[in-house]
C-alpha cells in the first residue's frame, strides 16, 4: 500500500468530512491534563511553530463559541444573532424568492449552508492558569500475562471489538473524486447513514438530498441501513454503479 501523501494522512482523517479550517483547543482543559501529557502536547505545539516559522501568520484571531444550524431553518432572531439578513421572506416563511446575505460582507448564503449561532461557551476562564476541571481518563488495562509474550495477533483487538468502536469509515472513490462518508446514527437502533462532503445523506429512491431536522422517524429511517446493508450500497454508489430502489425500507428497531 503507498504512503499516503501527508495531507491526505491522519489529521485530514481526524477532521473527517466537515469543512472545518481551524481546530480549536481550550486553554483551560488542556492545562487540566496529566502533566504527561501536557509535554506531549507542548512539544508538538513547539515542532510546528518552529516548522512554520517562515509561514506569514494573522495577528490573532477571534474565536466564538456557537451552535451549528442549517439557515433556511433558522428563526428570524436566530438569522439576526447570526448576522444573516433575509429578503424575500413570504408570508408563511421562506420561499423561492428567499435570499440570505451575510452583514459582514454582504456574500449571498445558500439557504442549505449551515451557520453558526453565538452562544455563551460552557467550558470557564483558564483563570491565569487557576481552573481546573478533572478529565476521565481511561482506566490502564491490568497486564494478565505474567510476563509471557502475548500469542501471534493476540495483541490485536478482533474486528468485531473494533467495530463496536467505529463510528464512521470513509469509502474511496475512484481518481480523484472525494471518498464518502459512512456514519453511524443510533437513530432508529444502530444504523448507518451514508454522506457526501456537501453534508447530504443518501435517501432510498432520491439519492442524496439534505436531510431536514424536523422530519418523522419513519422518514429519516429511509437516510439511514443496517450496517450489512449500507456497506455494499456505499460502495456501489463510490463506484458509480445504478443503485435500484428499495422496495420497502427496514421497519424502526424499538
């Protein structure tokens, strides 16, 4: 299997499918850390500064908290909190003639983009270093070998213990087409939905479309598979083949 090409590589896994350009880290949670790893994490910090050194860099940058909301579901004080004007509102709501600008600089926004709303951020002050909030670290697994050497693949978790711990896997398409997103969505009992990187769910019989928050339960099923269902059908829509209709969706686990 070749390299994969360092942009390609584990943080642009990490990120996933989001459009997301910053990882934003909290002071305070991260100077609550175990001083183990408080090193770990300074020393990273130091490398790549001093790898971007000749990189011309912003002043600073302001940082708010938020909420994620799609716009054309927004409430009109949500749309004003978010600096979003609208034109063209109907009577009953949005409408074709709908459009949303932004007040900063006046971009029109689709009304399918998702917007955020500025909330209070829940996590406190670093307080100059004063606050704390205690992390749950996972427990260190007991060594029960006595000190033997663990057996061929004996150190490997089976598939299916990893698999209780997936939450999504990307599906490669062919050239240079982005990979799909298959996510897992306890909606419905464990299920997997299928995306895109426009943030669209796969739906029997529309194809991909913008699944909308308000739907019934029976309805958003229709996004979302059984996991030996929804693995062939993603990687028959990554390669391109005709996917038929499903003649009757799976009923709602309970």
């Amino acid at each position: 299997m070749p390299d994969l090409h360092p942009t390609n590589g584990p943080v642009h896994g990490w990120f996933g499918l989001s459009y997301t350009n910053y990882q934003v880290l909290h002071r305070t949670l991260m100077q609550s850390m175990p001083i183990e790893w408080q090193e770990r994490m300074v020393a990273c910090l130091e490398e790549l500064q001093a790898a971007y050194d000749h990189v011309d860099l912003p002043e600073a940058f302001k940082v708010q908290a938020a909420t994620d909301h799609i716009v054309n579901e927004m409430t009109e004080s949500q749309l004003y909190a978010a600096g979003i004007l609208v034109e063209g509102d109907g009577p009953d709501g949005p409408g074709p003639k709908t459009r949303y600008h932004g007040t900063e600089d006046g971009r029109e926004i689709d009304p399918h983009e998702r917007a955020l709303l500025p909330v209070t951020d829940p996590v406190p002050h670093y307080n100059r270093g004063r606050t704390y909030i205690e992390p749950r670290l996972p427990e260190p697994e007991k060594d029960t070998s006595g000190g033997a050497q663990p057996s061929a693949g004996g150190s490997t978790p089976a598939f299916a213990d990893l698999l209780r711990c997936a939450e999504a896997f990307e599906i490669p398409r062919p050239g240079s087409a982005l990979p799909l997103l298959l996510e897992r969505s306890y909606a419905g009992g464990d299920r997997w939905a299928i995306g895109d990187r426009n943030g669209r769910r796969w739906e029997r019989g529309r194809g991909f479309v913008f699944e909308r928050s308000d739907l019934d339960e029976r309805t958003r099923t229709d996004t979302r598979f059984p996991l030996a269902e929804a693995w062939p059908l993603a990687h028959r829509i990554a390669a391109g083949e005709p996917v038929a209709r499903a003649a009757q969706p799976p009923e709602v686990s309970q």
